[in-house]
C-alpha cells in the first residue's frame, strides 16, 4: 500500500516525559540555548494541543534503544492497543503536574541598589567656572536624551538655567560630604543636635534641598539666605578663589584706568580748532596714540609697504614731539619764571626739527652771549661732530653737573 498519497487530516503526538510536556507549553526563550533550540523546533511544526502523554510502559518508542521482549517486538509493528480503537475512547489523561522541573530554565538575576548622589570630581579643575560649565554640559545632555526620546527638538546649547542647576548641584555635593548627618536630620524635619557645627547657624534646607542660614536680614527679605559651605572642601576653595580672582582683576581695572587717564593728560599746546591734531600725551609714548588706537595696515599689504606706514607714523610722531614738546624744555623767556641762565659747560640737547628721527644731539656749553637784560641768547656748544651755534631757545639743558676738572 503506497503512503504516498495518505491525506492526514490529524496528527496526535505522544511522550512519556511530562517534563517535555511542560517545557512546550512555555516560552522557549526562558530555557538555556540547547533546549530552546529544540522546543522551538518542535512548536514550528506542530501544536500544543496535538501533544498527549503517554505511560512508558506503552510507549512503543522505547523498543528501538532498549533490550525488547517479545511484546515489545509485537508493539513495535502493530502500536499499542488503543490506538486501534476511536479516538474518543482513549483515555489516556492530558493533565500535566504542576511541578516544573528548572534545571534547563536560565536563571534571571535582578539587582537592585539605592539611588545616591551623583558626584563630580571637583579636583579635576582649577577653576570653579570652568568646573560648573562642565557640569551645564552634562546637564544639557541629559535634556538632548530626554527630548530625543520624547520626539521634541533637542536644545543645542547650555542655558542660564543649566548653570543655575549645576551650581546647585555642586552646593549640595560639597553639603552632601560635609555635613551628611545634620542633612539627614533636617530631612527628617528634626532639629540639629547642640553639638552639630551647624547648631549656632539656623541652618534650614530651601525648596532645592540647599542648605542655608538664615539671617536677620530674611525678615525685611532684602537679602537671600546665605549658602553654607564647608571649609576646606574643593569646591569651596574654588569659590573663594574665583572671588578672589574677580576682586584682584577689578583692582587690576581701576589702576588702569586711573593710569589711562594720568596718561592722557596733554604734554603740549591744546589747540581750540577742532581740526587740529590731538595734543601729545604720555599714552602716544605708551600705546601709540591717546586713546591707544593704531591704524591698522590694509588687508593684503606687503611687508615692504607695511613699514613704509611704520616709518611714516613714526616720523609723523618725531616731528610733532620736536616741534610741539621738545619747545617746553627750553622756555626761558621773561614770560615764564626764571631759572639759572645756560653757562659754560653745561651739557645740553640739541633741538633741532631737521635732525633724523631719533637722534638727540647732545654737547656741552663752550661760549654764551649775554643780551642786555642778562639772558643768554645763544650759545655755541661742542659736539661729537664739532662745534655749532644755537639759539638759547633751541637747547635744553640737562640735569648734569660739572665734573671736577672738566
């Protein structure tokens, strides 16, 4: 008879291991890899429901591993009895015990732990801003996360209201390893012991959980309650130093800006017409000009062209020091308070507008003429290059005594 062409309609399956029976009816992933693998073969093909259990005695399987009797012989062929009868008079029970047998099931370990401070290592930073901007940041990637997740538009940069954040964060981290006991009685609603280094304070937690003093001051609420730090803590000496810092560049800023203004005082005529040149001031000498502002050469400009520029703004500079300045060292009219005439062997600077930037010529006093009213009108003097004759006004002594025997 071929089987070929057998149409089944129905299929019944039988084992004699109700642990087998129990694995099919739950989930292979529960099981380790090996009978995963097999229970999930089995259910690709069949149904729970087309499984039965069988007694082993009856089990007809086990003639093909086992030494057989002579029944078993028969069975092999013919199958047990009752399965020549109908369906419905197999009694066989499909009740499973309700033990489950765990030895191939994965164990599943769950750990649980009690949700602590985050701690940021303040002795990674030297300076506190630079220590609560990296903490912004962290801060600002969690809300990226947070806003990804809920599908909304990620913030791209940190916000007054992440550095206020991470500033709280890092009081609370210092409170937190400072003063975790009066932290943990205050929390409770309790008050601080007499012997608690916060005890004189009238310590209290605000609404961030910060902990804070309360002065007199909070009655007339002109003030906010101060933080409480505790000394010798990292992040407390960056705070202070960041103070310190801030007062020190401030004094830093007021005696440059006294020294800016001493500085622009004029050292030369200051003309009423506003189309003339600023007068000179000391800050020309400093920084190039009054206000400090040089003409920056043009984009592009070669170097040769760029020090023609630094040549013309320094002979520019040299000729109004010369005419403008260099006069006030000389004035020894009747207008002005007299001072010692020029006399022989005084030593002196030529003024000279004609002379090459730069070069002061100085000599010493050989000959002077005396005018009638006892001023020195001109003077020859000696130079490095021989003698010359100059107007009084064109020479400014210098405070140089006579050496002895000179």
């Amino acid at each position: 008879m071929s089987t070929r062409n057998l149409r089944i309609d129905n299929a019944t399956y039988w084992s004699d291991s109700k642990t087998v029976l129990q694995w099919l009816t739950m989930d292979p992933r529960n099981f380790h890899q090996f009978v995963m693998h097999r229970v999930a073969e089995i259910l690709e093909t069949t149904l729970v429901e087309q499984w039965r259990w069988i007694p082993p005695k009856l089990n007809v399987a086990d003639g093909a591993t086992k030494v057989p009797g002579q029944t078993q012989r028969e069975t092999w062929i013919t199958g047990p009895e009752f399965l020549k009868t109908d369906a419905s008079n197999w009694r066989i029970s499909k009740k499973q015990e309700s033990i489950i047998h765990t030895s191939e099931i994965r164990k599943h370990v769950m750990t649980t732990h009690t949700k602590s401070v985050v701690m940021f290592n303040a002795n990674d930073f030297s300076n506190w801003r630079r220590l609560y901007r990296a903490v912004a940041l962290v801060l600002l990637f969690i809300d990226r996360l947070r806003a990804k997740c809920a599908g909304q538009d990620m913030p791209a940069t940190t916000t007054m209201a992440h550095v206020s954040k991470a500033k709280m964060l890092l009081y609370k981290q210092s409170q937190f390893i400072a003063f975790a006991a009066e932290l943990k009685t205050l929390s409770a609603g309790t008050a601080l012991l007499k012997g608690s280094r916060l005890a004189g304070l009238n310590a209290y937690l605000d609404n961030d959980g910060v902990l804070r003093t309360r002065g007199r001051l909070n009655a007339v609420d002109i003030a906010e309650d101060a933080i409480i730090l505790a000394h010798g803590c990292r992040i407390t000496n960056l705070i202070v130093r960041s103070f310190h810092e801030k007062d020190t560049e401030e004094n830093i800023l007021t005696l440059m800006e006294a020294q800016f203004i001493i500085n622009s005082r004029p050292l030369t005529f200051v003309s009423l017409d506003s189309e003339d040149d600023a007068a000179l001031t000391p800050n020309h000498l400093l920084l190039g000009s009054a206000n400090g502002y040089k003409p920056l050469p043009e984009e592009g400009m070669n170097l040769k062209r760029r020090w023609n520029e630094t040549q013309r703004f320094g002979d520019r500079f040299w000729q109004r020091w010369v005419k403008e300045y260099a006069p006030v060292l000389t004035r020894r009219t009747k207008w002005f308070e007299k001072v010692p005439p020029i006399t022989i062997g005084s030593i002196v600077v030529v003024v000279d507008e004609l002379l090459p930037r730069n070069l002061w010529l100085k000599g010493r006093v050989t000959d002077a003429m005396i005018a009638n009213d006892g001023q020195v009108r001109r003077v020859t003097i000696k130079t490095q290059h021989g003698a010359i004759e100059r107007p009084a006004t064109k020479v400014a002594v210098l405070d140089v005594g006579l050496e002895i025997g000179n």
